[in-house]
C-alpha cells in the first residue's frame, strides 16, 4: 500500500524545511508528483531517495561521481 505524503508532512518526516524542500523539486532531485497544485510524496520513494544519499540518477552529485569512473571504449 502506497502513503502519500504533502509537502507539510514531509517536511515533518525527514525534517527539512520547505524552502529546501521547493529547490530540491526545482533542481529534479527529489522525487515527487504534483497533483493539480500540489505536491504529493510516495514514502518509499522518500525512504529510498534518503538511502540513496538524495540524489536521483541523472543529478549533479552522480554526475561527478560517474567522471571519476574510468572510461571503457570498445575497440572496433
């Protein structure tokens, strides 16, 4: 079964303010789903995201991660 948290409920869950919330959203590196006007947060997702580190593939922090990896071509 799917909880679906509001942002005022996730700002309590995790402890983060809602102005921090708004850029993560803004910035593509929080995963939520907005419903009409409002945002709406699965809570596994959430849980897994904080696991993760917070981020989502794709963001700034495992884009440099991944520059570190050395790079593998193929040869032809």
């Amino acid at each position: 079964m799917t909880i679906w948290l509001s942002l005022e409920d996730l700002e309590d869950y995790i402890k983060i303010p809602k102005s921090t919330l708004y850029r993560l959203l803004q910035q593509g590196r929080l995963p939520g789903h907005k419903v009409g006007r409002a945002w709406r947060f699965d809570q596994n997702e959430i849980d897994e995201w904080i696991k993760t580190g917070g981020s989502k593939p794709g963001s700034p922090s495992e884009e440099m991660s991944n520059r570190d990896k050395p790079n593998k071509s193929v040869a032809s």
